[in-house]
C-alpha cells in the first residue's frame, strides 16, 4: 500500500473505481515483477501454487494447465520411441521385459557386444521353429532366457572390479569383450545345448521322423554269431524315456526365480548336445545346434585364431614337455621358467607378442590355470591337465587347419632357419623377434656368438657367457647393444655376475644419463664431484653407490616399478623399527642390525637410500675361510674385491665347481656357527623374536647377510619378506 | 543433468498431472536417451512454464490478487529474516576469533 500512497491518496482511490482499477494493475504488474526477478526458485513458486489452489477457480485452471503439458510431453516422448528404436521396443515387449534390459544392453554396448541381434535370433528361432509349442510354455521359455540375461549385470560388475584390481582403470575394459561372451554363453548353455534342441527333437521324434536303429538297440550285435557276451550299445539311448521327460518339463512349473528348476529331474536328463551320442542323433534328426555370439564378426574372428593358435601352442607345449622341460627351459630361457609352462595368460602373451593373436584379445582365466598354479613343480601333471582340454578342442577344428598352425608355432617358437646352403641354424624366440630387423653381417655374428651358445648346453657356465660378449664386440657391436641382446638369452642372476667382470662396471655418469634419459630427474642427487660407481643395473632397477655419503641408492628405470620399491621400502623400515624397539628391550643384541632406510621422493621420483654396509656377506666370509689354504688367496689380495668378484675369482682362476660354491650359500646355520661360536644362540632368538612379532624375512641366505668390518650382523634384501599378520 | 536429479525435480514439479508424474518415475529407466534429453529439456524451462502461466490467469477473476500479494510479503520477510539469522551467526563466529586472539595475549 505503500506504493499506491506515493502516487494518489487512499481516498481517492476508494472514492474512484476506475483510479482503484488502474492502481490495482499497477501493483500486479510489480508483483510480477517481483516473481519474474532471477531470485525467485521453482520452489518458491510451486509454493504459491500451493497457496493459490485454495481458490477452486485458480484450482481448475492448473489442472487444465497440467492437463495440456501431460499430454504434450507423452506425444514428444512416443514420437521419439518410434523415431528412434522400434525393432528393440518391439523385441523387448515380445520378452517381456523393459527397464532392467535397455541398462544391460547399454553395458554391453559399451563393450561392443550386442544384445539386440542375439534377442532376435532367440525370437526367430522361437517363431520359426516351436511354432507347434503350447503358448504357455513359449512363455517360458521366454522367462527362462531372460532370468538368465539378466544376471549379465552382474557378470560385468564383477569383470570391472577385477579390471580394477589388476590395472586401475578401466580404459581398457572393452577387451573384456570376448570374456564377457563367454561367460553369457556359460549362463545360456541350458538353453542352447539342452532345452532348444531337445524341443525340435521332440517336434520331430513324435510326429515323422524314424530314429535309427543303432540308437535304439541296448545291445552291440553286429557280431552275435561269434560272440558269447554280446557287448553293450555305447549309443543306446532310451528315446521313449527321453520324450516322456521332455513332456514332463513342459508342463513343470518354473521355479521362484522364473528359470526351469535345476533340481528337477527332467531338466537334467533330456538331450544334451555336449555328450557325443546325443550330438550323433541330433544331427541325424536334422537337428540344427543353436550357436550365439554376442561378438560382431571382426571379433568372432580374431577370437576363432587366437583360440586356434592358443591351442596349437599349447601342443607344442606338451609335446616339448615330453623331451623334458629342460629343453623348453632353455628356449624360453627369457622367460620365467613357471610362468611358461603353467601359466595360459603368459601362453597368450607370448602369442600375442609373435603377432599370432590380436593384441587386445583377452581370456578367462581357467580353472585349469588355476590348478596349475599349484601343481608347476611336476611337469607331467602339466600335461595330463591340459590334454582333455586340447583332446575337446580337436575334435572341433578342422585337422588341416590345426596342423598349419602348430607348424607355424614351431616356425616362431623353435626355429630351424637355413642361413647359408650348407648351414642351418637353430634360433630362440627371443631372436627370432630380433631378426627381422637384422642386417647380414649382424646375422652372421649372432650366429657365431650362436654356435658357441650351442656348445655350451643348458649348463653354461660365466666362462662362456663372457666369450661370447667377446664375439659381438669384435664384430663391431656396441656394448649397450651387447647387453639388450645378453638380456635375452640369460637370466638376470648372470646378468649381475656379468656386469661385475666387464661390462657394467665403472659406467660414468654421462653415459648413463644418454642411455636412460628418465635418469636426470635424478641429476641433482649426483654431484658432480662423487664418485658414483654402478653396483649393478638391471631392465628395472640401477644399484649405485656413492663413496662419499656412504649410501647405496636403487632406482627404478621406469615408474612402473614404483609400487613394488614402496612396498620394499616400507617393509624396510618396519623391520628396522622393529629391530631398533627389539634391542632397547634387551632381546636382540647390539651387534644384530638392519641398515637404515629411506625414500626420497623429489617431484615425480622415487629412490631408496641405504646405508652402505662395509664390507663382505657371509657367504665371502665362507668362502674365504674354506679356501684360505688356495695359493694366492690372501686377505692382502683379495681384501679390495666384491663379493662377485670373489666369487668369480674361485669359479675361473681356480676352477672351484659351481655346485659346490652355491651350496654353501645355503649353509646359514653353519657358517655362523663358524663365525660367531658363542653368538649363534643369540642370532637364532633375534631371528625367533622378529618372527613372534609377525615379520618374516623370508629369504634369509648367507648371500643376503652382510658382515661389517667390525663384525656386526646386517640383514639386508626385503623385497619378498613378509607381515604375517 | 543426472538421473537422480532429474527424478528428484519430477517429484516435485507442479506443472504434470500426478498420474504421468508417477508413470514417469517408475518407468524412467526404461526411457531412450532422446526421450530423457526431451524430458530434461521441458524441466529447464520449468519456471518459465509456470510463469507464463500465471501471467495469462492476470486479469481473470480465478486468480486472487491479494493472495499474490501477502505471498510475495511472506517470502520477502522470509528471507530478510534468513539473511540476518546469517549474519548473527558470522559475527559470534568473528567474536569467538576475536577473544580467543586476546587469549593468546
């Protein structure tokens, strides 16, 4: 009222109704106003909806209001349903089912698999097929497949968390595809092996078709005029019964979750296209097998040749086990001995780098692989496990097909490659994948270094190793070259003992940083003047040791590795800690130690800095006591070398067998004994008291014990040890 | 705009009949993305709607202008009253800074 006193007074207005007209829509304009202010919520407004319904008036006009939008937004929304995907729609409602499907085949769409063209497929078979079938049993059938789709929601919700799990992303999670397919297929095989083709079977049995005799007759009696005992049909099957069942499931009902029940003795024993007699019938029945695929073609097929070439490789596999896995040991050599004749994921991994499978394709991880986890110690199991599987998969494959692929397996795992005329040389896998980019004159000098290799068997020796390092450089190979080539055919063990004789030892630090650019986040750690030696450098790890600061650095070539340096980082200083607490309660001695640990992280980059221990490990000590009568091994001479050195020094100059230095390094117990006679009881309660409090070190050999000049005890290497608890 | 949101919106919007409103909820899922982007298209413009609405009921006798006129002075009074319930808060929060400094002195 306040704004109508400013312009005329209230007795005018009262007095005058056309002025109280005028003043009235003035003030109506301002309360739009008001509402129309960008202040004003939906909220708010719905409020004065609210409010002004009480007015019966105002109330009928919203409803007309609501009345006119309602029907507005249903045309939009069925003239989109038409427009955009009828065929599904049509295909949902023919299911039954709606809401929970549209959100399946979004999931799986994501991954590149349809769902649309395996509904159709069912549908057309239905339509097509068991057009004689009751309605009410159409239904479900329907009901059946439908529960059973539904549960691939769940499938993928599982799938991710693995994804997960493993990789931390799900960038890559459409490789899943083909393992997603699998398992739908798993969940579908009722319906696939069993009930669709007991159905047409029955179509068929019951109204024309004659089952032949060799089906029907219980006994084998081709030869019943010489025979006494007249053997049993190994393909008898009782159809009668079989019908009878089939009657008895279509009139069973379903069970709570809408799927026929699996406890019901007629949904177990009708037609089962996985046993060989049943197929044999079925197919002389004219029978057609229900095959689905979620995959597009582009994938069926890589699918199809990865499986074929997995198997072929598994062949080989076997067939290689059966000379010894020896020989398998040496040509797969730069792989883990384990990982390649027990595990199926490394298997593919292998045909995926020779390019015989796609490099996205995934597989279940097998219960066969599972089982082989445990069982790697006895090769034969191997193939006892993995033959029925193989056995399966032959039967399907075309024989021709098969045998060019195991011949093309062999071609790239194990190879004969005639060189010249007159010279045929065998080359490893790892080789192989280099010589496609070799020129001749490189290829002729492998093969020297080749022939050598040859020679030396599966029982080489450093000796060998180093002559053949000497080969390639004389035919003009660079050093760093040498070594991604030695990296190959040796494993890392020798890669260390190698690098101490020539190749690795005294790098400086410029060359380094050219070979590993990832290096120089670490340049401000090298001072210029340090005197940084290089202990060892592996395809993931350098070891150098810095003189003047009296640490030993391990630094990771690539961050990848980052987790696992934590990890030992971590375990590290808990065992340090727990030491330290140990000895302030008097239960381990002060002679006991672990080296002090820490990681530095400076930007991006993580290292472990550990105090450097002076000087030998326990195994040196051992060596040097048992071979103190050998002419020439002195402490004045061999008191400046490495354990490596040491080590090498026995097994060349003084040709001490490689057995027998090795298995000193097992003697612990012994060793310390002869160290330490009055110390022992009190090294075994310190390594008692660490395993009470839950920590064990696991890998506790003399070589991982280091001896100081004042003869103090470091435990050092905590890379595999463990938290018990 | 997410599909929590949008439900939520659909539950509280006034200008649907209750019986769509109702269809729609249990039924979103089921919904094509065009047929979603249509819906959430209509609900962005939600305000506009209703006041296009009340703005052609303004000269008819069903609409009451003095109940549009104690509502808009109910709302404003609401939120003077909010906002100084606001700054009370602020300042006991500034004294409480302001006598815990003179502590430390």
């Amino acid at each position: 009222m306040e704004h109508l006193k400013a312009h005329e007074s209230a007795d005018f207005i009262q007095q005058n109704p056309e002025a109280k007209k005028e003043a009235i829509s003035k003030e109506t304009d301002r309360l739009f106003g008001v509402l129309e202010s960008p202040d004003m919520e939906v909220d708010d407004l719905n409020s004065l909806l609210d409010r002004l319904s009480s007015n019966p008036l105002f109330r009928d006009e919203l409803e007309a209001f609501q009345d006119y939008n309602s029907t507005a937004l249903e045309n939009v929304l069925i003239a989109n349903m038409e427009a955009e995907e009828c065929v599904e729609w049509d295909l949902l409602d023919y299911f039954w089912v709606r809401a929970e499907f549209t959100e399946i085949s979004r999931e799986l769409e994501a991954v590149w698999l349809d769902l649309w063209e395996l509904l159709s497929d069912y549908r057309g078979f239905i339509e097509t097929k068991l057009t004689w079938l009751d309605e009410v049993f159409v239904e479900k059938v329907k009901s059946s497949i439908t529960t059973r789709l539904k549960e691939v929601s769940s499938i993928i919700e599982d799938l991710k968390n693995i994804e997960i799990q493993r990789f931390w992303s799900l960038e890559n999670f459409n490789e899943n595809r083909w393992i997603i397919n699998e398992k739908v297929w798993e969940h579908l095989s009722f319906i696939n092996n069993e009930l669709l083709p007991s159905l047409q079977a029955y179509s068929k049995i019951k109204w024309w078709a004659n089952v032949p005799e060799k089906f029907t007759s219980r006994f084998d009696t081709t030869n019943w005029m010489t025979n006494w005992n007249i053997p049993q049909n190994p393909n008898y099957i009782n159809v009668e019964y079989k019908i009878w069942e089939i009657e008895e499931l279509m009139t069973a009902h379903l069970d709570s979750e809408w799927n026929f029940d699996e406890w019901l003795f007629s949904t177990q024993s009708i037609f089962n296209t996985e046993k060989e007699s049943h197929r044999e019938l079925l197919s002389e029945l004219g029978v057609q097998e229900f095959e689905i695929s979620l995959l597009n073609e582009k994938d069926k097929q890589i699918q199809d040749e990865a499986t074929l070439y997995f198997m072929a490789m598994i062949w080989v596999q076997i067939w290689v086990e059966t000379l010894g896995w020896v020989v398998w040991n040496i040509v797969w050599g730069w792989i883990d001995v384990y990982d390649s004749f027990s595990s199926e994921e490394e298997l593919l991994n292998i045909a995926k780098n020779l390019g015989l499978a796609d490099k996205e394709f995934r597989m279940d991880k097998t219960w066969v692989d599972n089982v082989l986890a445990g069982v790697w110690l006895i090769p034969w199991a191997t193939q006892a496990i993995k033959w029925p599987r193989l056995a399966s998969f032959m039967e399907k494959v075309d024989a021709k097909t098969f045998e060019n692929a195991v011949s093309k397996v062999k071609e790239q795992v194990w190879l004969w490659k005639t060189f010249s005329e007159d010279e045929q040389v065998r080359l490893s896998l790892a080789e192989n994948l280099l010589w496609r980019e070799l020129d001749r004159s490189e290829k002729s000098v492998i093969i020297e270094a080749h022939n050598l290799w040859e020679k030396v068997e599966w029982e080489y020796s450093y000796s060998d190793i180093k002559e053949k390092y000497m080969v390639l450089k004389e035919s003009g190979f660079d050093e760093w070259e040498i070594r991604t080539l030695m990296e190959k055919w040796i494993t890392w063990k020798e890669t260390k003992e190698l690098g101490n004789i020539d190749i690795i030892w005294g790098i400086e630090a410029e060359k380094l940083y050219d070979r590993h650019p990832s290096l120089e986040n670490y340049q401000d750690i090298f001072l210029p003047n340090d005197k940084v030696r290089v202990l060892w450098e592996w395809t993931k790890w350098f070891v150098l040791s810095n003189e003047r600061l009296n640490f030993v650095w391990k630094i990771p070539i690539s961050s990848e590795v980052f987790p696992i340096l934590l990890g030992e980082i971590e375990k590290h200083q808990k065992f340090y800690d727990m030491v330290m607490l140990l000895k302030g309660m008097w239960k381990i001695p002060e002679w006991v130690k672990v080296p002090s640990v820490k990681d530095e992280i400076k930007s991006d980059n993580l290292l472990l800095a550990m105090e450097k221990v002076n000087w030998n490990s326990l195994t040196t000590y051992r060596y040097k006591e048992f071979y103190k009568d050998l002419p020439w091994f002195k402490e004045e001479i061999i008191g400046w070398l490495t354990d490596y050195e040491i080590k090498l020094l026995l097994e060349h100059k003084y040709n001490v067998n490689k057995w027998e230095l090795d298995s000193m390094v097992m003697e612990v117990g012994a060793s310390l004994q002869k160290f330490f006679p009055d110390k022992l009881e009190w090294y075994n309660t310190a390594i008692k008291f660490l395993k009470e409090r839950w920590l064990e070190h696991k890998d506790l050999h003399s070589w991982n014990i280091m001896i100081d000049t004042e003869w103090n005890l470091y435990l050092i290497d905590f890379d595999t040890s463990n938290f018990s608890k | 705009m997410n599909h929590k949101i949008v439900l939520e919106i659909l539950k509280n919007t006034k200008i649907f009949k209750e019986e769509t409103k109702n269809r729609l909820i249990s039924h979103f899922d089921s919904l094509n993305q065009t047929q979603k982007d249509s819906l959430i298209q209509i609900l962005k413009v939600e305000k506009k709607l209703i006041l296009n609405f009340l703005k052609s009921l303004k000269d008819k006798e069903s609409m009451n202008f003095v109940d549009i006129k104690s509502w808009v002075e109910n709302l404003r009074l609401n939120k003077i009253y909010k906002l100084e319930i606001e700054e009370n808060k602020n300042l006991m929060l500034e004294l409480e800074k302001l006598i815990k400094s003179l502590d430390y002195i």
